[in-house]
C-alpha cells in the first residue's frame, strides 16, 4: 500500500520548526541539522589576547592577510551572545589574571575552545574545567585543532634566498632565558660543555639578543641546541623552527621522541640527543660533522624543494579555526584538558 503526502507551505514550515526545536534540543545549530551547507559567516571571540599582548582586528584580517573569508575576529565581549566560539588562553587561567564567564548563560549554538601551546606538565591543575569546554586546540594532533609552531612546506615554485650558511664562528650555541637545574636540557648542556665549548646567549646568561639579531647570530653556528623545556610528545617549538631552520644551522634537539621529529620535519635535517649512547659519543660526532665539509652541507639539501612556515601571530591560528569549523564536532563536551 502506497501512501501518498502532499506538503502544502504550512506543513513545510512546520516540519522545519520541529526541526530546528530539535536540533536546538541536541544543542547542534539548526543550520547544521538542516544540511544547508558550510557555514558562510563565522564569529569566533577571543575573551582576553594570550599574555595580555593585543593585536589589531581593524579590517577583514582573516580575508586580508591569510584569504579566508567568512571568517571574524573580535576581542569585544559585546558580541559574547552572536560568537559561534569564544576563546580561552590557559595561562592567564593558570596564574590568575583571567577567570571563565561561569554566569553567563551560553547561547545554544555556542562553543568554547581550550587554548594552550604548552606542554601538559605546564598547564597547571585542568581538573577544574572537566564539563566546560567543547573544544581544544594546541600543538597536540589529538586536539580538536591543531596549531603548530612551523611546518615544512613545498616551495610550490616559489622562490628562497637560502644559502648554505658559511663564515661559521662557533661549533655550537645555545640561546636560553628560562634556565632551570632540575631541567634535562641543562643537564645535557653542562655534561656536553665539559667537552666542546658551547656559546651561551640569552637572559640566563646576561647576553639578551634581539630579534633582529636573533638569526644572524645564530647563523654563525655550526650547531643550536634545540632544546625543549619539557619533553613531552609532539612538544616541538620555535626552537626547530625558527631558531635553528630558520637562522640556517643544524639543530640538536632534545624533546620528544625520534619519530615525532621526523613526523614533521625533513629527513637528515636534525641531530636527535637520543641517537648517542652518551654525551661525549654526541660532542665527537658534532666535531667530525663540522669538519667534514661535504657531510655538514648535506643536513641542508631539504631546502631544495622546501621551505619553513613559522606560525607566530595569534590571529592566524584563530583565523585558521574558521578553515576546520564545518568539521568540528558539536556535541563534544571535555571532560580532561591537554594531551
């Protein structure tokens, strides 16, 4: 038997009011419910710049410097009711300078997201936020979204002044403000220093460097101490990036794993602490390396065909947010932080 329905504009409508009564129940925006496609306008609300270091929203920033559209930054809590996400930086959290709008009443359609770019053990007691947030976002691969500090990307047929650095001064540097003695990374330096000498830079050691000056004076070092504050996984920072990519040297890392090294970065293009079976095995190979001309040239063949992209601007990693949105999970509710 064949039962045949004829909608009239009443019936349609009523059917898309149930549905959106639904969907708004399942506190998934109607929208989405109703498969009408990507979201084309997006508001995502930073509740308090990371640091307490603004930048400009003035312009289309999102459209204007990174080409994606649709996509709004603000900083101005006045939108708190029309923001699809509202952002919140961990270590304000942390220290105390900033706490979560608890009394607000959140509109339906609206998600928070959990931002951090440190490692776990930093983050301080997350034990508190279990039930509040729909959305994390970090270094992390299992983040919801992931922001890391650089990435190796093809050249695409762009052009690169990169050259092979020469005019080498130093076998081996390192530019550290935060020096702990219960760090590894400090216990490796003062063993590996008994052997090689080793060029300190950096606030610990009186020799603040610039900007500016930062690459240039790292350029002039066969090897940079690429060392993590923390090892945990994925944990790889500017210290690859930027300060040892970026200045044209070969970093010596110390941080997560081997293979979390060569998941993002070019093949023979670091040396791993890992790799030695003890630190005056290391200070021998970085002497050898240096000598051999031929062998040292070779960490930088990855330059051929690629580049680095460096993520330093919070707005790019908010914008970035719009690109991943239609692809977000919207029931999601985190009952722990961090990886």
């Amino acid at each position: 038997m064949t039962l045949n329905l004829r909608l009239n504009k009443k019936h349609l409508f009523l059917i898309i009011v149930l549905s959106c009564i639904f969907a708004c129940l399942q506190k998934m925006p109607c929208f989405q419910f109703m498969g009408s496609g990507k979201k084309t306008n997006i508001t995502i609300l930073l509740w308090y710049w990371p640091f307490h270091i603004p930048y400009s929203l003035e312009d289309d920033i999102c459209l204007k410097h990174y080409s994606i559209s649709g996509c709004h930054l603000v900083d101005n809590r006045r939108h708190y009711l029309t923001a699809d996400i509202v952002v919140f930086h961990q270590h304000e959290l942390k220290i105390g300078s900033q706490t979560l709008p608890l009394h607000l009443p959140r509109p339906v359609h609206q998600r928070w997201l959990w931002l951090s770019l440190e490692a776990p053990q930093n983050n301080g007691n997350l034990n508190q936020y279990a039930g509040i947030f729909n959305l994390t976002m970090s270094y992390h691969p299992g983040a919801d979204i992931t922001v890391p500090y650089g990435k190796i990307k093809e050249k695409d047929g762009e052009t690169d002044d990169f050259v092979t650095p020469k005019n080498k001064t130093h076998l081996v540097c390192w530019v550290i403000s935060n020096y702990k003695t219960y760090h590894k990374r400090t216990r490796v330096y003062q063993e590996l220093s008994k052997f090689i000498p080793v060029q300190m830079y950096g606030r610990a050691v009186r020799k603040p460097v610039n900007q500016g000056a930062l690459l240039p004076t790292i350029s002039r070092c066969y090897f940079y101490l690429a060392f993590e504050n923390t090892e945990s996984p994925y944990y790889i920072t500017e210290k690859l990036w930027r300060n040892a990519f970026m200045a044209g040297t070969v970093p010596v890392v110390l941080g997560p794993p081997r293979s979390h090294y060569e998941a993002v970065a070019p093949p023979n293009s670091f040396i791993h602490v890992n790799d030695f079976d003890s630190i005056g095995t290391l200070a021998r190979f970085l002497k050898e390396l240096a000598g051999d001309a031929k062998n040292y040239k070779s960490y930088f063949s990855w330059h051929e065909n690629y580049t680095v992209k460096l993520y330093a601007d919070w707005r790019e990693r908010l914008c970035n947010i719009c690109q991943v949105y239609d692809k977000l999970p919207y029931h999601k509710i985190h009952q722990t932080l961090g990886a």
